[in-house]
C-alpha cells in the first residue's frame, strides 16, 4: 500500500439513488482538473458476485470493463467524466468478498482458525480498499461504499472503513457523507432529523463524517448548515449544499462552486497542484446546453420503463448531440408494443431508429418488425448487439427469403441459424461471467461507414454477448448487399454489418456506448446523429 496514496470514502444515509456515484465522478474530476491522478471505486454490498445476472429492472444496465469485468452502472459514470478506464478491481461485491475468504478458508490459508466477520471479511475488503493504491499510481483514490448506512448488508463495509482510518492514517483518510435534506410542504420547512439520525448511525459505527453533501430541493438557509454543523459533528464550512441540478454534468461545476474539492484539499492535506481546469467541460455543457438544431431518435428496447437499463446508450446521446450541437429527443418505445398494423404510426416521426441490446425472445418480433420499417424506409438505423443481430435476422427472413431464419437463442431448431452459439458456448452450465466479455479488436473493411466513422483501420470495443453471426451465412448476404465491414481479426467473428444501399444503416455486435465519454463522444453515435440530421431535412 503506497503511503502517499490519500483515501476517500463515500457514504450515503436517509435513502438510496441520492447520486453518490454522480458526488464520486464529481469530486474525482475537480481533483483531476487540479492535475492529481485519480480513480473511484464502488463496494456494492449485494451478495451477487456481480451484476452480470441480475435483470436491468432490479439494478439498471450492467456495465463492462475493458478487461471484461460486469459491473455496477456506476462505473459507467466514473468513465465517463473521468474519460479513463476501470477494471475488475473498481468494483468489489459482498459476494466476491465472501467467495474470495470463503475459498482461503477452504484451502486451509487461515491455518486452523475460527473464520469470522471480523477480522477475516473486514481484512479483505480494505485489502480491496487498498488493491489499486499499491502501485503509487494514483494520487487519490475515491472509494463508494454502496446502499445506505443502517442496512444489514453494509455493516462489515462500514467497519472496514472505521478500521482503514488506523491503518492509513487520519491524515490520508476522509469521509464524506451524502444524505438528504427533505422540505416539508405543508409545514414549508427543511429538516434536518434524518441527516441527523444518518450521522448518529454512523458515529455509533465508529466512523465521524469529515464533509456533508446535502441533497435538496431547495437551498440550504445559514441557520440549518449551522443547525447541520452543530447536531452532526463537522465544520460549518464542510456542510455542502447539492441542489438538484439540470443535468448530472452540471454537478461538478456546482460542487466547485460549493468549493467541495478545496475541503478536501485542506482536509488531507494536499498542496494544490494546478490551477484548476475545467474549460473543455465547460465547452461541452455550452454546446449542450444551446443546441442548433433537435431530431428525434426512437430507442427500441424490451426494458424500457426503468431508462437506467439503458443509461450509457442514453448518455452517448448526450455526449454525441452535444458535439453536434443537436438536442437528441429519445423516445424509449417497447418494443413488445409494436407489430405491423401500428408500426407505420408508431415510428414514423423518427429521425433515426436505434434497436438496443437485450437477452431473450421477449419483444424479438417488434424488432424485427422495427428493422424492417427503417431499412425499407431508409430511415438511419443503428443496432446495437441483439440490436446487430435482429438487423441480420430481418434481413436473412425478408431479402434473402429464408423463412423462419432466426437466433439459436430464440429458436434452437432454427433451419436457419444466421445468429448461432460459438462453438465453446455450447456445453456451459453456468450463466455467470460466461459471455464474451470485455475489449475485442475489430477490423474495418476500407471505405465503409464504420471506417469513416473511426477513421481508422482497426478499433477496440468491448463485448457482452454469448451468441454470434454464423459464418456460414457470409457470402449469400453479402450477396445480398449487407456487407460485413467490421471483422475480428483473430477469430473471424463478424463484428460490424451495414447495408450498403440505405443512407446510415449499421449494426455492431460489440457495445460502443461503453466506451463514450463527454471528451470522446463515440464515432457512431456521432456520425448516426450526423445522418439523423440529414433525413430529418430530406423529410
């Protein structure tokens, strides 16, 4: 554990979804923007080893790592503010905690001793505190402890983070609590009691907040930041008020102006490197903010009703619009909902059509369907995994006339399996981190759009996916005039299709949404927006 290495620990208190992972991001890029290198990492404390299992209704969208990790969508957000990549090691699980100590145990590492919550899982999860400080690379280090002080499962979290204070010591240790300041209507007041009661929770576990953020509605009048200071135990200078803002990439900016970072400068005693320098994120949130023209784009999913399964493709929108000067209007429409009598009706104010990534046959149809409409159409159509491969099977069905062509996954007595298993799938009997998973390298076939896009001739981007296009099935659609034009250099997967005589028409197995950033916007998002602008004005 490199000694120089200062440790943030982030907890939350009153409710769940007060944006600790939004603080995190937040507070990581103004230390960024003051030249320190910085990363975050997120201790969830679910017993799931990690999120790749569970539905996008229980937790919202699984995100990958470049090394293939699944992970909390948390981690999506510290990328894409940090505009630097995470790891296996940015997102630790009660369950891996267990698996890891339950593992030792059973090769007999503890030697003969009673195995216990403490110190035994206490001790690992601060050695996964500590992991990424070993090597001196980072600066600081962000850590976000998940849930809400007072839950069962965070408990042995929060005892590691009253134990990592003695090992490190005060001076590289902070905690910032995040709770909320609700205000009463019919009394016209906000109060203070359940921070109160969070804090106390808190002190009883041993642990005394360094820094309050205060999510609330309302601003916070002097007499209640004193009231805070007083009952809960901090500076009155360290109570910070985060009033809901317009968008989550206006956060960092309010969080400056509450003068967040300069607390925890004076806190852990850190000299202040550089100036700090925000002016591309400003130029970002400029763009954003005062766009040019708007098109309206439909997303076409199965899980529509909780948008944060879908959260990094909506923020590509966010980051590709902006850079277009262009509001992006996402319209997330279910696609179990659509069949050939409305779809017409449905999808026909559309700029462009994207169909996003999915498991299961559920709503398969309405894709299908959708696929049909914008190629027919020449409406631009963008296909994202499943997305990728709907676009293939529609195309199987109704250029190629091979009636019931299908996925193995939808139909595994399919006469034609154009989307089938890869040969090492086929005898697994666990679901858990068995896909293809993480960055791929992806050749591009000169001079078409995804080239033009990149411009460049060979990518990385990453997967999450078990089935893929077969082979087989290569020539007759090319045939056929959908073209392969992304390959994977090593295996010969096909990465990337497009169809060559529809102005924006591209599918890609791979997820580049995972890899947008607000200082990168992703090539294909950007360039499917470009052509979005250009059908909206054909129209």
């Amino acid at each position: 554990m490199a000694s120089s290495t200062k440790y943030i620990f982030i907890t939350g208190g009153v409710t769940s979804s007060l944006g600790k992972g939004i603080i995190a991001a937040s507070l990581a890029k103004l230390l960024q923007a003051r030249g320190f290198s910085v990363t975050i990492q997120k201790f969830d404390p679910y017993l799931n080893i990690d999120p790749g299992t569970l539905n996008p209704y229980e937790h919202g969208e699984c995100y990958v790592t470049e090394d293939g990790a699944e992970t909390d969508l948390d981690l999506g957000h510290y990328e894409r503010f940090l505009n630097a990549p995470t790891s296996q090691a940015n997102n630790v699980t009660t369950g891996r905690i267990y698996n890891n100590v339950i593992t030792k145990e059973r090769k007999g590492e503890y030697l003969g001793k009673t195995v216990q919550v403490i110190p035994h899982i206490t001790d690992e999860i601060k050695k996964n505190f500590f992991k990424l400080g070993e090597d001196g690379k980072y600066d600081v280090i962000i850590t976000e402890i998940g849930g809400c002080v007072g839950d069962i499962e965070s408990l042995p979290f929060i005892e590691a983070v009253r134990q990592a204070k003695w090992d490190i010591g005060a001076n590289n240790f902070l905690v910032v609590h995040l709770t909320l300041i609700p205000y009463l209507a019919a009394a016209k007041e906000l109060k203070t009691k359940p921070t109160q009661h969070s804090v106390k929770q808190l002190l009883e576990a041993g642990i005394q907040p360094d820094i309050l953020v205060c999510r609330t509605e309302h601003p916070l009048p002097l007499e209640v930041k004193k009231k805070l200071a007083l009952f809960c135990n901090v500076q009155l200078n360290c109570v910070i008020e985060a009033m809901d803002a317009e968008t989550i990439y206006d956060v960092p900016l309010l969080m400056k102006k509450e003068k967040l970072d300069e607390r925890v400068l004076t806190k852990l005693k850190l000299a202040n490197k550089n100036n700090i320098d925000l002016e591309q994120w400003k130029d970002f949130l400029g763009k954003l903010k005062n766009p040019t023209q708007e098109v309206n784009i439909g997303l076409i999913g199965k899980y529509v009703s909780l948008p944060d399964a879908y959260k990094s493709i909506i923020e590509a929108f966010v980051h590709a619009g902006a850079a277009a000067e262009c509001k992006v209007n996402l319209q997330l429409i279910s696609s179990e909902e659509l069949h050939p009598d409305n779809i017409v009706k449905r999808l026909e104010s559309l700029d462009g059509i994207i169909v996003a990534p999915g498991f299961g046959e559920r709503g398969l149809e309405g894709k299908i369907e959708t696929v049909k409409f914008a190629r027919e159409n020449k409406i631009p159509f963008f296909g994202i995994c499943l997305g990728m491969q709907v676009a293939v099977i529609e195309f199987a069905r109704n250029v190629l006339k091979l009636t019931g062509a299908n996925s193995t996954e939808m139909d595994p007595n399919t006469k034609h399996p154009v989307i089938a298993l890869m040969e090492e799938q086929k005898n697994l009997d666990q679901l858990g981190g068995t896909m293809r998973l993480g960055s791929y390298p992806c050749e591009l076939r000169k001079g078409s759009r995804a080239a033009q896009a990149y411009g460049k001739a060979k990518v990385q981007e990453r997967h999450r996916h078990r089935y893929e296009f077969n082979n087989k099935y290569i020539q007759k659609i090319e045939d056929k005039g959908m073209i392969p034009s992304g390959i994977n250099p090593e295996t010969g997967l096909v990465e990337i299709i497009e169809v060559k005589e529809h102005p924006w028409f591209v599918g890609t197995q791979f997820h580049p949404e995972y890899k947008s950033t607000v200082l990168n916007p992703h090539p294909l998002f950007v360039r499917f927006i470009a052509a979005a602008i250009e059908n909206k004005k054909i129209k």
